[in-house]
C-alpha cells in the first residue's frame, strides 16, 4: 500500500491527468464566493467536491479523461449543471458559470455543448483521437500508431510505403525485413518535413520508444486498450521534453458496471496475391501468419460479503490481455548490384 502511494504521488506531473477550472459569478458579474462545485465522472459515478474561494475560483486538478457533469450550487441562486464535459489527458479546460438569481429547486441544464471545449490556458497545438473513433476506423492489426497516417502534417517517409515500411501489422521489437516495420519511429513517417525518429511515445506518460535509437516501441499502444490518441504538435508544456512531436496514449479505466468484450484478428497468406517479380522469378508468396486474440474486462471493484464500494463509485478496474502469434516470411530479398 505505501508503494502505491509513492507511485500516486508522482502521477500528477504527468499528462494523462486534465484539469478544470473556472469563476462562479451572478447575472452582473460579481464573483460568487463559496459556492458548492461538484465533478462527477458519467461513466463510473465517482464524485468530486470543491469549493469556490473568495475570488469565485474554484479547481479541479488531477481529473482522469473521460465525459464529466458539473453542478454548482449557492443559496439564493438557481442549481447550474453542465453534462458531457468531454475532457483527454493534458487538457486545461476553463468553464466560467454564471448562477442565475432565483429558487435552489430550479435547475439550468446544459448538455451537447460543452463537448466542444477548447483549452485556453495554454497554447499546445495538438491533434486527437478519442475512444469512439479508435473502435470504428479499420486498422491493420491493434497498434494505435498506426493512425498516424491520417493525423493532420504526418507523411509517410520518401513519399513511398516500401515492403519494409511500417503498415501496423507486424509485432515485435525487431519487426523487420519483408515482414514491415514494427515502429513508425524507425524513419517510417515524417511530421511537418522533420527528419525521422524525431518522434516521441508515451503510454500513461512514460516513455516506450527504444532510448538508446529512438527507432522502436518495445510497448505498443492497443487500440482496444486505451482511451485516446493525442499528437502534440507544438508549443506544448515542459512535462513532454521530448519531440519535437510527442504521441502520447491513455488506458482506458473501469465503470460501475460491468463491461466486457473479446475479440480476434487474424490474417494468412492463402489471402494475399504475389507480385509480378516474385512469379517471374518462381519465386512463392511469402508465408505470413498473423493470430491476434485478446480480450478486456472492466468494473468496480467489490469484496464479497462486505459494503466495499456498495455504490461503485470510489473505486475501479480495466485489464486487457492480447496474444500475438505471428510467422514472418521475409521472401524474395532484392538488391541492386553493379555488373
């Protein structure tokens, strides 16, 4: 338990946490001090109180990505309330709230609208992709990378994708040869003209690019496994001092309800047509094999015959497993050689 503590304690500095933050105030524009603020998480319940200072500022720090609803309240003043705040790691979002004058039964709703939030506390210019849209983009194979293809100023390198480019099917540490890059680190694509590897991963803000080259990711990102995908571009805080580009991707959390999927992606030779050299040479199709099972599992956590956590909302957990079997054929191997 002290070592989860000590761990806990280094998280905040990191940027899979958001905050929120905002100025309480009445129809004229004065501050409204002491007001009730309240952050709770739609999707696990959990709840988080705060209270406006003196100057009508009230903070949320540390708030794991997910869809939240703020409510405030004050006596005198109307109940405000706020749904589908959608908030991703890194972000600092600012919701100022006017309170109107009148009776605490009323309540001003506001939905469908705040999902839209741009930060403006600072000047990031970042791209993402949210766990709606990593499940209903097609990829090859599970690695989140591979979306980077349609991030806005990525290209693939030399302007080609060769046999031994990265296309997100294959891996492994050493995926390479005819069988395709394991990394789009490894000089496969190239961000606004910026030479190759130049390019940094996170996974829950440690880093899983090799160190030593800045060429591969021992970790890769499943798509089935994290919550979002965000590419920062630029002008982005000190936490990310690598880059100049910094990919960083967010586990997905437990709810209050049980949820669970399974799923499998498989891929044989027997479905691929070979190309004109290879049959001129007589030369076989390469035989590649690729089986990837997995599947995830998510709830609140509750202890038998006990009121832990009756109303599941303190506490959660998401595990996922995927196994990767996979036979890589590097077949007919070409170099240009002088007479």
């Amino acid at each position: 338990m002290l070592l989860s503590f000590a761990v806990a304690g280094t998280l905040p500095a990191q940027s899979i946490f958001g905050t929120i933050t905002g100025i309480v105030s009445d129809p004229t524009g004065a501050v409204v001090t002491k007001a009730s603020v309240k952050l709770r998480d739609q999707q696990s319940g959990s709840l988080r109180s705060a209270t406006a200072n003196s100057e009508g500022f009230y903070t949320f720090i540390s708030v794991p990505p997910g869809a939240y609803q703020l409510t405030v309240t004050h006596a005198g003043f109307e109940t405000f309330r706020a749904s589908d705040i959608a908030l991703t790691g890194g972000d600092k979002l600012n919701i100022n709230v006017t309170l109107k004058i009148g009776n605490t039964s009323n309540v001003i709703e506001v939905s469908a609208a705040t999902d839209v939030l741009t930060p403006i506390d600072n000047g990031e210019k970042s791209n993402k992709l949210t766990s709606k849209e990593l499940e209903n983009f097609i990829q090859v194979g599970s690695n989140a990378a591979e979306f980077l293809k349609i991030m806005p100023g990525f290209a693939i390198s030399n302007g080609t994708s060769n046999t031994a480019g990265y296309d997100g099917q294959t891996m492994g540490i050493n995926g390479n040869g005819g069988g395709g890059n394991q990394s789009p680190l490894n000089g496969a694509y190239s961000y606004n003209g910026l030479p190759g590897n130049s390019l940094d991963i996170t996974s829950d803000g440690a880093h899983v690019s090799d160190p030593g080259c800045n060429c591969a990711t021992p970790v890769n990102p499943n798509s089935s496994m994290i919550s979002e995908i965000k590419v920062n571009m630029s002008n982005f805080s000190a936490e990310n001092q690598k880059g100049p580009g910094v990919i960083s991707t967010v586990a997905k959390g437990g709810g209050n309800n049980f949820h669970g999927s399974a799923f499998m992606d498989a891929r044989h030779f027997a479905l691929n047509s070979n190309d004109a050299l290879s049959n001129f040479s007589g030369v076989a199709r390469p035989e590649n094999k690729y089986y990837y099972p997995g599947g995830n599992f998510s709830g609140p956590v509750l202890l038998p015959f006990t009121r832990f956590n009756k109303n599941r909302d303190k506490l959660f957990f998401f595990t996922g497993y995927q196994f990767f079997y996979q036979v890589l054929d590097t077949g007919l191997l070409r170099s240009t050689v002088p007479t």
